[in-house]
C-alpha cells in the first residue's frame, strides 16, 4: 500500500513538472512573437547630436526590440578620433553627426562598413544614401535667409550670392568658419560655380559683415532682434526651435522675423542632412542595422519632424505644420559626398578672405 501510494506521489510530481515546462516553453514562444522577451543585445550609439526627441526615440526603440541602446555623446571630430584610437577594440557601433561632411570623413578614415538592406533602401531615397552604403541619411535641414520683418521685404532677396551686394553692407549675420553648416554651404558652392567664384562670395560676405562672426545659428537671430543687423544664414530647425521655446523672448525674437528659401530660380537652397552609419568591425552591427531602420520608418521621421522641426528623409512622412507653412523649397541638386570632398578648400578659402 504505501508503495503504491509512492509511485502515485512520483507520477504526479512528474505530470506536474512536465507541465511546467510546457507553460514555460509556451510563454517563451509567446514572448518572442510579441518582442517582449527579455533584452537581445545592445548597441553602441557614437552621437554629436544632442535633442530629446532623439533619447525619446531610442526609449522608444528598446521598448520595441528589447535591444539597450548605450549613447555616448560629443563632437563628431572628437567622436571620429575616439574610434581611431581605440581601434579594433572600439565598442562603437554606430557613428551619428549633424552634418554629411563629418560621415565622409569617417568613410575616407576607413572607420565605417557598408551596411544596406530592402528596408532602408526603401525608407531613404538614394540622394540621401552614400553611393557605398556606408552612411543613411536620417533628417534634413535646409539652409535658409531669415530677415527682420520690418527693415526688409521678401522681394528684397532672391541668392546667397545677392548678399554680397552693396545694399547688405554692414547687414549680414552669420555665425564663424568653424562652424560645418557655414563649412558645408561653401562646399556646396565649390561644387556648383567652382572655387573662384565661392571665394567671390566669401569675400563679398566677409565686407558685409554686421559684426565679427561670433555664437551659433540662434545668436544671429537675436543680433537682427538687437538691431546690430538686419539678415542673417540660418539653418530652419532652429528657427522653428525658436518659435517654439520654453524662452519667451526667444519666441518673441522668432516672431518678428521672416524665412526665405534662396535661389529657388536658380541652383536651390542648401541642404545638409543628419545621419549614421555602422563603424567598421562593430559588435552589434545587425542591432545597429535594426535602429537605423528603426530611425528611418514613418513613426520616427514623424516625431523628428514635430519635435525637432527637422525635415523627414522619407517620402512617405511629411513635414511639419510649421515647415509646411514656410512653403515648398527647390533644393541643391549634387550629391551630399561633395560637401564632404570639398571641405578641405572651403576651409582655405575661409582663411583666405579673413572669415574667422
């Protein structure tokens, strides 16, 4: 009898167990269709920029896949150095900068891989794509004349290569040489009229001035509201941060000035892009191909564009209301490599004609 008792106490400890492990075998098949399984990896994020709607995306990200994304932040030629010293033991595995000519860079040092798939390839057009596949274009932003509303009347402007122009001396504010928008924009020239004819329009700029260039994108903004001059270079997503500040007189400061898109009958605005690509040797390279099409998807070019005021890469998303309402642009038609090819010369020409 008791043996009989013991076999039946087994044979139930057994049915019960084998019936936990099936419940646990069917909740870890559940969890991995629905993606709530426990973390997958990781990816190392190199980044230059520096906006919350970016960290918000990468939140977003690792609740979606289970994937941790590790941010390491600074600027992109000191992010670029970073991995060349560290070499092959880098943990890099994603290098992202706010302008195309650093990529290029990065590409030319041999510190990224050719990463591609049907996904980016249908999310960002070519033009916003590196010809190799080592870096995928993110957001856009156009380079742009912003001008006080009052002393100047859109009809005024037509070109970047009208500022030089006897009636904006002493008018044009616009930030130093250092910066890479003001870099890349003289690129953008080198490449479309040729270096004589972007260093014309240095000089021209440089006699201009309303001051020693000096501060950022927005600084110029509150210069024309200061009354020190009346147009200035700017690129448009920090004018639309401008209008939409927790600063009021940085809102105050946005109102009173107009945006205009030059050249619209002619060559096209400049624009430059944000983007990424995977570094060479990394770790987690199909976690990092994971968030940049992550990145480049609807959901997330949506949130660029109404957070950060930044245009979206891919067709499918549009702009902003705010974008929308400074109207449709002609943009540059050359390929965003050439800002990076020309860099080198635009930085000479700077020094040539005294921009510091």
């Amino acid at each position: 009898m008791k043996r009989s008792m013991i076999f039946l106490v087994v044979a139930m400890m057994l049915v019960l167990s084998a019936c936990s492990s099936a419940n646990n075998t069917n909740t870890k098949n559940e969890a991995a269709k629905t993606g709530s399984e426990v973390k997958t990896g990781e990816v190392n994020l190199y980044t230059s920029r520096h906006y919350d709607v970016d960290n918000e995306l990468y939140k977003k990200f690792e609740e979606e896949t289970g994937i941790k994304v590790n941010v390491i932040k600074g600027e992109a030629d000191e992010l670029i150095e970073r991995i060349k010293r560290e070499g092959t033991a880098t943990k890099a595995d994603i290098l992202l900068t706010a302008d195309v000519g650093r990529l290029f860079r990065a590409k030319e040092d041999g510190l990224l891989q050719e990463v591609s798939s049907d996904i980016l390839s249908k999310q960002v057009p070519s033009n916003y794509r590196d010809t190799d596949d080592m870096w995928v274009g993110l957001t856009k932003r156009a380079r742009v004349l912003v001008y006080n509303k009052d002393k100047v009347k859109p009809e005024d402007l037509s070109t970047y290569e009208a500022l030089t122009e006897d009636q904006w001396k002493g008018r044009v504010l616009v930030r130093s040489s250092e910066s890479v928008y003001n870099q890349s924009l003289l690129a953008s020239f080198i490449e479309i009229n040729g270096e004589e004819k972007a260093k014309e329009w240095a000089q021209g700029i440089v006699n201009n001035f309303a001051r020693n260039p000096e501060g950022g994108d927005r600084d110029q903004a509150k210069a024309i509201a200061a009354g020190i001059g009346d147009i200035a270079i700017m690129n448009t997503y920090y004018f639309g941060q401008m209008l939409n500040s927790q600063e009021p007189e940085e809102v105050k400061v946005a109102e009173n000035l107009g945006v205009f898109f030059p050249n619209q009958e002619t060559t096209g605005a400049h624009v430059n892009i944000s983007g990424a690509g995977v570094v060479k040797g990394s770790k987690n390279a199909e976690n990092a191909l994971k968030l940049l099409e992550f990145l480049t998807a609807e959901e997330a070019q949506a949130k660029f564009a109404s957070a950060n005021y930044e245009y979206p890469v891919n067709n499918n998303v549009e702009p902003s209301e705010l974008l929308k309402s400074w109207g449709e642009f002609k943009e540059q038609d050359i390929p965003l490599s050439t800002l990076g090819e020309n860099n080198a010369k635009a930085i000479m020409i700077f020094n040539e004609v005294g921009w510091k």
